[in-house]
C-alpha cells in the first residue's frame, strides 16, 4: 500500500477492500470513498506483550484501524513527513513518530538496551528517548513524522554514522548503536545533551536524521 506524497507535510494512501492499514490517532485529515476508522487497542500486530512493552515504556501512542475502500490523507501537527519503504527488513523509530503504515508489517518492541549494552539504557535516560523503540519488519510502506525535512543516510560496514541523538528519526538495516561521548563523566554534569553526546551506528543500512533537534 504505497503511499503518495501529496506534499511535504501530507501523503496519500488508496485503501481497498480485505486490508488494512494502522494511523496515529488524529492524522486522517480527509478521505473519499467508503473508509472506517476504528481505535485498536492492542497497537497494531505485536499482540499482547507487545502492547504490554510500550505501555511501559510510554510507547503506547494511540492507533486507528483504517479499512474499506477508497483513499485516505494523512497528516498530523504540520510535520515534515517521510515515505519508508520496506523490503522484507525492520525499522526501528520511536511510536510518536509513526503516521501510517501497511497493516501488512508486523510490529514489535525492542529494549534499546539489548544493542548497546548499558550505552543503549542511557542514551533513553539522557536524550529523552525510550528504552523501548516500535520495530516494524516486512514489506510495506511507512509514513514517519520528523521536524524539518528528512535526509537518508547509508551506513555501511567500517564507516560508521555518527547523529545526534535529538536529530535521530529512524533506522532500518542490520545496524548496532551505542551512546558515545568524548567527554568525563563529570564533565557531563549540569549539561544538555547537545553534542557532547553522539549516536554511533554501525553495520549495513540506513539512518534517517531530521533537520532539527527539536522533538515531535
């Protein structure tokens, strides 16, 4: 289910009979056609443990089921929107980021501590971001929300990406992340997250980093 970028804050997706794709509350803004809209309280095809997952960690972003036929307009906050196609891999971005995305992709959450080790727990307690983060994986489309545009950048075997961690959007691919800091301990004391701290990832994929450092 392809979506179509209307502009750089709207897209468009056709909805046809027997599928069915999930939207952040509130982000239909039109639709022709015969379309409902349903909250779905288990967020999406994770299940149970899945839901459980982002409740605890403040990843329960609300979900409509959108089903029938005919097409639907997504935007929500005048955000800059960002059209991810997957191929059969898994996306990693944090749920209040999520737009819309193919009901076909089976979604999941992953503690950001299982890559990084203890680097992986504080980055969520120092950037603001969670522990856990939504995952995404098959093949579908993803529309995400970013502030100021989006750039894609690939992240290949020995040329590692460094982001700020503030700019972070997303990522897809087989790629590790870690906190990273040239500065002490106690030199990170009383300061903002800013550059002294970097979001190192590494492997083969790609990272999507927005223009900003403002979160949504």
């Amino acid at each position: 289910m392809p979506f179509r970028e209307i502009n750089s804050k709207m897209v468009e997706a056709t909805v046809a009979p027997g599928q069915k794709m999930f939207s952040q509350r509130g982000a239909m803004l039109a639709y022709r056609g015969e379309v409902s809209f349903t909250p779905n309280i288990q967020g999406g095809q994770g299940g149970l443990m899945s839901m459980i997952g982002r409740r605890v960690a403040n990843e329960a972003t609300p979900l409509m089921t959108v089903e029938g036929s005919g097409t639907v307009m997504f935007g929500h906050g005048g955000h800059h929107i960002q059209v991810i196609n997957l191929a059969g891999d898994t996306l990693y971005v944090e749920a209040d980021r999520l737009l819309a995305f193919d009901g076909t992709l089976q979604q999941g959450t992953m503690f950001m501590g299982a890559q990084g080790g203890v680097m992986g727990m504080v980055r969520g307690q120092v950037t603001g971001q969670g522990l856990f983060t939504t995952t995404l994986k098959g093949h579908g489309a993803v529309a995400v929300m970013a502030h100021g545009g989006v750039i894609e950048l690939p992240i290949t075997p020995g040329r590692e990406v460094h982001v700020d961690p503030q700019a972070y959007v997303a990522h897809h691919g087989d790629v590790r992340n870690k906190l990273s800091t040239a500065l002490g301990w106690r030199d990170m004391v009383g300061r903002g997250s800013g550059e002294a701290f970097q979001l190192e990832l590494s492997g083969s994929g790609a990272v999507y980093v927005q223009a900003s450092e403002e979160k949504l």
